[in-house]
C-alpha cells in the first residue's frame, strides 16, 4: 500500500466517523456566534490606527479608524474572524482520527505487516490537512461573500486581493498549527491530556501576544492575530518563516520518537 493508498483509506475512515458532519456542526456554531456575539472585538491589540485580533464587526473597525484601504481592509478583517476558533477545530479533527479506538488497533495490524510508521502519520495528518482546510477555506469565502453583499461593497477587485492574501498568510499558520496537533497525539497518545494542554497553550498565547503588541512573539496567536488584523496580507513570509520553524521542530521530535519505539 503507498501513501496515495493510505491517505484515502483515512478519508474513507473520517467519512465513515461523520466528521464531516461533526465540523459542520461546529462552523454552524461559529455562524451563530458571527450572527448573535459579533458586535466589538473578540479579541484586539495594536496602537492608535492598528488593529491585531478577531472582529466580526465592521462597525467597530470604522470607529476605531483602522484599515489601510477602508472597507476592503474591514471585510478582510471580518471574513478572518473565525479562525480564532480553528485551534478547537483542529484539536477535535486530529483527535478524532489519532486517538479512536478502531485506528489504535489497525495501526498495530499495518506495522505488523510491514507499513513504515511515518506512511501512518502522514496519511493521518494529511486527512486531517484536508478536513480543516478545506472547511475554514470554504467558510471564510462565504462570510466574505455574505459581508460584501450586505455592505453593499460588492466584491470587487481590492477586496478580493486583501482577502485572498490574508487567506493565505492563515492558510500558512493552520497548516503548521494543524502538523503541531498531529505531531502532538503520535507522540504522546493520551487524547484527554493533549487536547487539554494544546488548547490551554494556544489561547495562552493570546495573553502573551496581547502583552507584547509591537513585537512578535513565537506563538501561533501572535501570528492569527496579525494575519486576521486590518493588515494581514503583509504578515505572509512571517507566517512562512514561523511555519518552517515550527515543522521543522515537530518532524525533529517525531523523528527521535519513532527512534524510541524501534
């Protein structure tokens, strides 16, 4: 079995675990809180005409006097809102597909046969890539979509260029957040513990990046806060560099685990 071969049968096994129900359900969750909580700033940093943090509100962003290009700069701001909310997305895919019972035992049945144990968590965690990528992806559009029609902005061209380069600086951070979660589970495989630890580090890191608000602190908050603020765009080779560093740090310490358990 290659990889190719491994990763679909992992997507075939989150289907058959309705994951994909399960983070609609979430983003349901989302949406309410965008319809019902979204006045104000969830979360915010930066001086006098800056902004660092998670709004879902445009008005707040105008009374405060923050965006570089107006409303295109508040769309963005408002479309990236949610992904404050991602590391509990990411820890509950990941933790579905490394810590079920069912895969515990299949893994043992596919090393005994010969599969390598990196093939494993790559198959993993690439299912696990696509199912929180491809729903934070498809959400932001939307509200992005929804903000722009009901502001009566449309989505025209400088929207869609502050959107699609804030996206991607995300895409970037969730992508190595995502690994970290993975890399995470494979090594320390008690569910409970690291979901609890991961989430209360994360959001730690919003203090910390609250705390130190003209600097840039290694944490993956610092970096959402920037790439979600009124300039995200520009926050992309950061968010590359950070990435880098991050994968390489979570392969090194997968590396010495599989060494252990040779």
């Amino acid at each position: 079995m290659n990889l190719g071969m491994s990763v679909r049968a992992e997507l075939f096994r989150a289907r058959r675990m309705k994951l994909a129900v399960i983070i609609a359900l979430m983003y349901l969750g989302i949406a309410g809180i965008y319809v019902f909580a979204g006045s104000g700033a969830w979360v915010s940093a930066g001086g006098e005409g800056q902004f660092f943090g998670f709004s879902a509100d445009p008005g707040y962003l105008f009374s405060i006097g923050v965006g570089p290009t107006g409303i295109s700069s508040w769309l963005s701001v408002v479309s990236m809102a949610h992904t404050v909310f991602f590391p509990i997305v990411s820890v509950v895919v990941a933790g579905t597909l490394f810590g079920d019972a069912t895969s515990v035992s299949a893994r043992g049945v596919s090393i005994a046969r010969g599969f390598r144990s990196w093939q494993l968590f790559a198959a993993k965690t690439l299912a696990c890539e696509v199912y929180t990528l491809c729903p934070y992806i498809v959400f932001t559009l939307g509200v992005a979509a929804v903000f722009a029609v009901c502001s009566g902005s449309g989505l025209d061209s400088l929207t869609v260029g502050n959107v699609t380069s804030a996206l991607l600086s995300n895409i970037v951070i969730d992508a190595a957040y995502t690994l970290m979660v993975a890399v995470a589970y494979e090594v320390f495989r008690i569910r409970s513990l690291v979901s609890g630890a991961l989430l209360v580090a994360t959001f730690a890191g919003l203090v910390i990046a609250m705390s130190f608000p003209t600097v840039l602190p290694p944490v993956h908050m610092a970096y959402w806060m920037r790439a979600c603020g009124a300039a995200g765009g520009t926050v992309l080779m950061a968010a590359c560099g950070h990435a880098v560093i991050v994968s390489l740090a979570c392969l090194l310490l997968l590396s010495c685990s599989f060494y252990r358990r040779r």
